[in-house]
C-alpha cells in the first residue's frame, strides 16, 4: 500500500511539474544562415525557445510576422517546435524596395504578457548599395587556421578539407559534455561576409525577466480544435462523433472524438501543413448519420496577424560593410542552367501505374484498369468488372449445386458446365487450365479475400498475361494484382456525404537548404557563387549520439571559410563558437 502511495505521488508531482514548465513565459531568438540576403533570396532561420528551466522541450507554436520597413504585413507564419527548436525559412520578394526586413517572433500566450516582453523582433538587412563610409575588421580575425572562441561545451574536428573550386569538405562536430545540446550551423564564404548584427549571446532575452499579467487560457501546441453539437435531446452515452481530416497528398486521419455531457468536444495534436478539410459524423446506436449543427473555434493564431505594426522594440540598425561595392563581392545567387526537357503527358492509367506498381509489378505484359471510374462501382465484385475484358482471359462464375451437377453430368458421359452468377469464380487462360495467382497490394492473397473487397476500395487492377515472374515460385498462368485507395485520390470525399465540414489551417511548410553534390565530374559543370556553403538548421547532440558528421563543397572561389555554431543547452546555456578556416 506504500509502495502504490509512492508511486501515485511520483506521478503527481511529475504531471504538476510538467504543467508548471507547460505555463512558464518563454524567450525566442532566430538565427540566420547569413546576414544580409539578395531580393528573391530564401532567408533560412532557426528559431529557439528558452525558458527559466532551460530548453523549453515541450512542443510549443510559434508565430512569425514579416514586416516591411515601414511596418507592413508581408507574411505570417505558424511553426511547432522540437526539443526547443523549429526551422523556418522566408522568401524575399523580388521587387522588395527596402533595405531590411522585420521578423517578428511571439506565442500566443507572449500576447498577454507585458508590452516590453510581447515579441522578440529581429532585422535581416536586405542586400543594398554601400557607402563609402566602410567600417574593416582588425587583421587580427584572420587566425592563421583556426580561431575558436572560450566556449568548450562543443568542438569541431576536421577530416577533408579543400579550397579549391567545388572541393570536398568533411567534419565531425562532437559534444564535450553530457547535456543534450540543440545547434544549428551555417558555413560561409568568409570574402564577402558581414558582420551579424544579432547573436545568440548578446541578444537571446533571458526568461528570468519576463512578466506577464496572468496565465493562458490553454497551452498552445499542436492544432486544436474546439467545437459545440447544437442537437435537441442530445445523450452522449449513445451518440459518437468521429472526425475526419482530409488532406490531398496525404492519407486522411480518422478518429473518434470523446462528447460531454452538453455536445463540447475538443480536437487536439493535429500536424499538417498549409490547411486541411475537417469533418464531423455523428452516429446514434440505431440512427447513423444524425443531422446536427455546430460551432467551432480553432484554437491558436493560425489566422490572425495586425496588417501594420508600428511598435517594434529595437530601434533600426545601420549596416556598414566590411567591403566596397566591387562586381566580384557583391552577394550573388547561384546561377541556374538553362535546361529545355520534353515532357510526354501521362494517360490516367499511366499515373495509377506509377503512384501503385513497384518493383517486378510495374510495367510486364499486363492489361490496366482505372477503378475510379463512376461505372465501376456498379459491378458486384471486381470479377463481374473484368469478364470479357481481358483477351484470353475466361472468368465463370461456379456454384455448389452447379459443381454437384458438373460431377454427375461427368458420370453419365456428358460434359455440361452450368455457372451461377455469385459462385465461385473460375479462371483459364485459354485452354490452360493452370491455376492463376492473386495479389491485393502485391502480397499474395486468397481468391475469397479479393470477392470481399468493396468496389469503392479499389483504385487500380493489373492483370498480366502467362507466365508471370514476380509471384514466388513463379505464376506460369498469369496473376491479378489489385491496389486499394491510398486516401489522396481524386474522389476520396465521396458526393452528397453526411459529413459536416469545415476549414482549418495548418503549419507552414519550411523549405530544405539544397547542398550541392560535387562528388559527379559531371554536376562540376554549373557556376557556383554560393555565399552559404552549408545551411544545417537541426543537430540534436546527447551523451548518446555525441557526433555528427557533416560534408559540404566549396563554391568556385573561396579560400577562406566561417563556421558559425549557435544553440542552447538543456539546462538553458547558450552556446556559440564561430571559426574561421583557410
């Protein structure tokens, strides 16, 4: 009885732990692959969240805002964090007259905070012409090979180096301690770099001093969705709701949602990107697809952004470049070569043979059926569709008693075959009799279990002539490989549902950093004048996995490279080190 009122009080004090690190106020700071960027350019961030116990490890939404210059909404964005940490990235636009841009970082529960603790703003300086009133760093940055700063949390071991054009660099970046430490790296060309003007050391605000008037409402992570049924009479003991999310490209989700007592429900720990349809079905025992009205709110601030902003906390930097405005050190994009391809538009049947077949399944001597079609579903079994369809393919349907009869017209010297229309199907590819094989998602399968498979559930049929190759053993008579629906098809929703839906939105989509590849002779052909070498925004490093390795190509001209490591600690000690190698 001890050892229970143990182990419930354990348990007591880590949930109301949990919850008390869930409400604490937290802190954010974004750090960029470079610091200046080309109009069009993608910038690259990684965002971290800190509190006053340290990483802030529990999934959190993070609201970003981009602002022009004169505080006008350029565009907002939702991101959810791992381990104290989410990347995200924003595109430039290529008419953007200004010389910075402002990124606006805040979580909904920073809203009901103190004005001064609301938003952690940055500038990100957008490329410009210089003056002549250049600022130079000391000669004393250039370290011979390499300039590491105090920090020895982490360390950074070479294993391939090469500055020549498009040469091949690899290191090892290993964590020193014990703690689990969450980095982000950015390498760059160290001719043209400028000076940040934010790092994560002098400008990361430390959670101890944020103030907020009163606690949220609810813990904002994940989507959420809260809802009302509107439903006379309504008994939640005999009615189940079930919600469906639809997403194209994506297999839907399905679930079950628990109803109190007065029609409220709440949906929560939904992940998808951009926006989504979600339904409501609900079902009474004895009364399925019941009527019903309903209002709901999704939780969060997936929607909502001030179109200007005129109260941002830092006042406006000025930037000074390290070089003149010379052709060679103005920041380039990488040049894209001119490529002409010839596309063949694909049929229907060739898009359903490349989303399903694989391996020996796709292509062979087979005859295709689209199932999507709207006459498919009036056929009884996938059988019924294919008789006389198939060239050389007899499909009869047998029954028992026309089996009892078959055996006794033999008997008697007389060969009748009489077949039932839902009997047992009979196959024979010409005068073969040979047994054919039968596959549903290509894994072998009974004839029975493809008679019970629903019209509705098939998307594509694959029948292939004698012999066929990719069934063990062999299928010298030939096969039928049948696909069901994988949930992103056209027609997944079906017409004139009971379903109830609505709209709701979703996270927004990072786009991946694309490192070169430049172990081909033949992919060393394209002009390089990248400024970031390599863009890595997520390392997870604990006393478990302590290394990573990274591998990266030089652009067509540097001899100098800047490696820049910054991140947090699980205790919530920051880190940077930075190194300059040549």
């Amino acid at each position: 009885m001890l050892v229970k009122f143990f182990y419930t009080l354990l348990l007591l004090i880590i949930v109301v732990n949990t919850n008390a690190q869930l409400n604490l106020p937290v802190t954010l700071y974004a750090h960029h692959n470079q610091t200046v960027f080309n109009t069009g350019e993608q910038i690259y961030s990684k965002i971290y969240a800190r509190s006053i116990k340290g990483l802030h490890m529990q999934p959190l939404n993070i609201y970003v805002d981009w602002y022009t210059a004169e505080g006008s909404l350029l565009k907002h964005q939702i991101y959810l964090t791992k381990f104290g940490g989410a990347e995200a990235n924003f595109q430039v636009p290529e008419d953007y007259p200004f010389a910075f841009l402002r990124m606006r970082m805040y979580t909904a529960q920073s809203l009901k905070q103190l004005p001064e603790f609301q938003f952690s703003d940055q500038v990100v300086f957008v490329k410009q012409q210089t003056s002549s009133n250049t600022k130079h760093l000391p000669d004393s940055i250039f370290a011979s090979t390499l300039n590491s700063q105090s920090d020895q949390s982490i360390s950074i071991n070479k294993v391939a180096s090469s500055f020549e054009a498009k040469g091949k660099n690899e290191w090892i970046i290993k964590n020193n301690g014990k703690d689990f430490l969450n980095l982000s790296l950015s390498i760059t060309e160290e001719e043209s770099f400028e000076l940040p003007n934010y790092t994560i050391l002098q400008h990361f605000k430390d959670p101890s001093l944020v103030k907020q008037n009163f606690k949220s409402d609810y813990y904002d992570a994940f989507v959420q969705v809260n809802g009302k049924l509107k439903l006379a009479d309504l008994n939640p003991s005999n009615a189940s709701l079930v919600f469906s999310l639809f997403k194209r490209g994506q297999m839907p989700i399905i679930d079950q949602v628990p109803l109190l007592a007065d029609g409220s429900f709440s949906i929560d720990r939904l992940i998808f990107t951009d926006s989504a349809q979600l339904s409501l079905q609900l079902d009474y025992k004895g009364k399925r697809n019941q009527k019903f009205e309903l209002t709901y709110q999704q939780l969060g601030l997936f929607q909502n952004a001030p179109l200007y902003a005129f109260n941002f906390s830092d006042s406006l930097p000025v930037f000074h470049s390290r070089f003149k405005n010379t052709g060679w050190m103005n920041y380039q994009k990488q040049d894209e070569n001119e490529v002409v391809v010839y596309a063949k538009t694909k049929t229907a049947l060739e898009l359903l043979e490349d989303k399903y077949a694989t391996g020996l399944f796709k292509g062979g001597d087979a005859v295709d059926f689209n199932m999507m079609l709207p006459n498919v579903r009036s056929f009884p079994t996938l059988f019924h569709f294919l008789q006389g369809k198939v060239p050389g393919l007899q499909i009869f349907f047998q029954s028992a008693t026309s089996t009892q009869a078959m055996d006794s017209a033999v008997t008697a010297g007389r060969k009748e075959e009489e077949s039932g229309i839902f009997g047992t199907p009979k196959f024979s590819w010409r005068s073969s009799q040979d047994q054919i094989k039968f596959f549903l998602n290509q894994v072998p399968v009974s004839v029975d279990a493809l008679l019970q498979l629903p019209m509705a559930d098939i998307a594509y049929i694959k029948v292939f002539r004698p012999p066929f190759l990719g069934a063990g053993m062999g299928a010298p008579n030939g096969a039928i490989a049948v696909y069901t629906k994988q949930g992103d098809e056209a027609d997944y929703i079906p017409k004139k549902s009971k379903l109830t839906g609505f709209m709701v939105y979703g996270y927004t989509s990072p786009v991946s950093f694309l490192s070169p590849d430049y172990s081909s002779e033949k992919k060393k052909a394209v002009i390089d004048k990248r400024k970031t070498l390599l863009w890595v925004p997520t390392i997870h490093l604990n006393h478990d996995n302590p290394n990573q390795g990274i591998i990266y190509y030089n652009n067509d001209r540097s001899k100098r490279h800047r490696i820049i490591i910054e991140g947090v600690k699980q205790n919530g000690e920051l880190i940077r080190k930075e190194w300059i190698v040549e």
